[in-house]
C-alpha cells in the first residue's frame, strides 16, 4: 500500500492515481494535535488493513493532483539519522571511518515537511548541503532487537532528505533546523519493497543529476541499523530512521529546486528560500 498524508492533515492511500480517504477508519480528526492518529494507524495498521482495504475497493478516490500532498511521516517520536554509511561519501568527505565508529544520532522531529515545500535556510554565509536519502518507518516497539529479526519490524520505506549545515556544532544541532528534513512523496509498506538492500535512489539540484546510488551500496543495511538502533533506545511505531546518503552531496542556495527519487516509492521537488 501506498500511505499518504494530505490537505488538512488526512490519511488516504494513493492508488492508480487516486487517492483514498481512509481518515474516518484510522481515528483522524480534523484541527487534532498533535495527530497521534498516525502512530495509531502504524502501530495498528495489522488489524486496520481489511477495513481500509475495502474501503480502497468500495470507495471513490480523488485525482492526486487536486490534493495537497504532505510529509506520510507525522510527529513521530524521534528520528534517527545514520552517518557515513557509503563508502564513496566517506572518501568525499574526508573522513577514515565508517558508520561504524559513529553510531547514529538524532534529529528534531520538527524539521520534517512535506513534498512541494520549502527548505529555509538558517545561514546565507554558511554552507549548507542537501543529502539523499532511504528511509525506513519503524512499525512496532523494537528494543534489543537482532539484525535477524529486524525487517519484520519495520513498517515502510519513504524518501528523505537531511539537510546540513556545515559547521563545528554537533550533527543533532546542524540538521535539525526547522525545514531540514523534506520527506515523501508516500510511506510505501515494506510488503511492496521485497528487498530493501536493491533500491536504486537520485536527486537532482535544478535539473542536473547530483546523487545516484543503491542501498546495496550501504556499510550497515536495514537490518543492522534497526538492530543497532534498538540496543540504544527503545524504538517505537511511527519512528523514522533515514538510513544515510551516498557520494555526491553539494550545497544549496535560495532559489534552488532539489527533487529525489527513489525506485518503487516516488519523487518529489522541495525549494529553497533564505530563513
């Protein structure tokens, strides 16, 4: 299934070009915050299938155009980030070690927006990069999980970016800003992804190719980064670990148009404006 989250916060299923409302059966309401309907639906979406299924086969969608698509990750509880994990964007960034001597770290959940939105950047005299990203929704409560073990907690894949700017301050700090961490276009259920180690992923700024990769590329796999993650913290439905970018990471600027896409998920443009 293909998760979307539009106009005034509603939940749907994007289908053949329509999207679905399914907001009546996953509890949303209208003006509700924080939307804990979300992590409700993730965290029950086992026993909610049916009832959305055929809602999806009974009911009348909308052309995806005439909705406003937003972030298919809402107010999760944190997100996890996963550093240096590709080879290629350890050699450009000048840095001799691999994930594994990092661990993982934690961006504000409040940097997230949606498809069509716009990064606003902090600093004009500060470089700031865009990174091309898989991330992966966490689908029940995982603690000390084994990497064996780790797939069937995860609930679905979207795209992501993380947005940084370069400086001295710890990574949490330089991409956590409000607007740092675009997500969409739709929360595809792993279900629909058999191999999570084989997806292919661009992004382009302003046209022109700038990433390109494959998660079989990754030091620590789906998998590993659930497993690790979890001997940490406690994870829980409706988390979002962004499983770190490829070679090819640059700066932005106002005015530039930053699109990703990722295989058997989708694509979607942000801008970028100055704060």
């Amino acid at each position: 299934m293909r998760l979307v989250i539009f106009d005034a916060l509603r939940m749907g299923i994007l289908k053949d070009g329509q999207v679905y409302d399914v907001s009546d059966i996953v509890g949303a309401r209208a003006g509700e915050w924080p939307p804990v309907f979300w992590v409700k639906a993730i965290a029950n979406f086992g026993q909610l299938r049916p009832r959305i299924e055929a809602a999806v086969s009974k009911g009348k969608g909308r052309p995806l155009e005439s909705v406003h698509l937003r972030a298919p990750v809402l107010f999760p509880s944190k997100v996890i980030a996963a550093p240096v994990n590709y080879k290629l964007h350890m050699q450009e960034m000048g840095v001799s070690d691999p994930i594994d001597q990092f661990g993982v770290f934690l961006k504000a959940p409040s940097s997230i927006i949606g498809p069509g939105e716009t990064i606003r950047l902090p600093y004009l005299d500060r470089r700031t990069d865009y990174e091309a990203e898989v991330g992966l929704v966490v689908g029940k409560t995982a603690k000390d999980v084994k990497a064996a073990d780790a797939l069937g907690y995860i609930f679905g894949y979207t795209c992501v970016m993380d947005i940084t700017v370069r400086g001295k301050e710890d990574r949490s700090t330089r991409k956590s800003f409000d607007t740092f961490t675009p997500v969409g276009p739709v929360l595809v259920t792993a279900d629909e992804i058999p191999d999570s180690q084989n997806i292919e992923f661009k992004l382009w700024l302003n046209g022109a190719l700038k990433q390109h990769a494959n998660t079989s590329d990754m030091f620590w796999g789906m998998a590993k980064l659930v497993e690790y993650a979890s001997s940490v913290m406690t994870l829980y439905p409706g988390d979002l670990v962004s499983t770190g970018t490829p070679q090819g990471v640059g700066p932005i600027k106002p005015g530039d148009e930053v699109t990703i896409e990722v295989e058997r998920i989708g694509r979607m443009s942000v801008t970028v404006e100055a704060k």
